[in-house]
C-alpha cells in the first residue's frame, strides 16, 4: 500500500532519490518476507 501521505514521485524535490528509498523499503520487506519463509521451512523440516 503507498503512503497516502508521500508526495508523487514527480512532486518530490528529489525524484530520483524518492524512487530510492521506496526501492531500499520494498527490499527490506522482501528480505523478512522471505527470511519468515526460510524459517518456517526449517521448522517444518525439523523431527519434532
């Protein structure tokens, strides 16, 4: 979901940067999306 408060990237005084730090965002959600995954894999993998 975007920030409903953040200027369009067009708007911002720094476009490019803008468009930065929502990639760098985006990444660190992707990154602990998948570091869950990675131990909810091993858990299921585990013997009880």
């Amino acid at each position: 979901m975007p920030d409903p408060h953040a200027l369009p990237v067009s708007d911002h005084p720094r476009p490019i940067e803008a468009a930065l730090t929502g990639v760098d965002a985006l990444e660190n959600r992707l990154l602990r999306w998948s570091d869950a995954v990675i131990v909810d894999a091993r858990k299921s993998l585990l013997p009880r």
